[in-house]
C-alpha cells in the first residue's frame, strides 16, 4: 500500500510512471511498424 501511496504521490513516482507508460506505447509502435514492415516484404 505505502508503494502506491509513493508511486502516485511523488514526483519521482509519477515520473516513473510517466517512463513507463512511454516506454510501453513506443514498444507497440515499433512492434506494429516492424510488423508492418515484415507484411509488405513478403
């Protein structure tokens, strides 16, 4: 419980979050540019 109280209350909590949800939509926009990319070669 004290780790969301942290993560949600803080300013390096909410920093951290704000990485980590950036660093996921980067992930599937990269997936779906590389698969994508792999449909139209073939």
């Amino acid at each position: 419980m004290k780790m969301l109280i942290d993560l949600f209350s803080t300013d390096y909590g909410l920093m951290s979050l704000g990485v980590i949800v950036f660093m996921l939509l980067m992930a599937v926009f990269f997936l779906r540019l590389f698969l994508n990319k792999m449909n139209k070669s073939v």
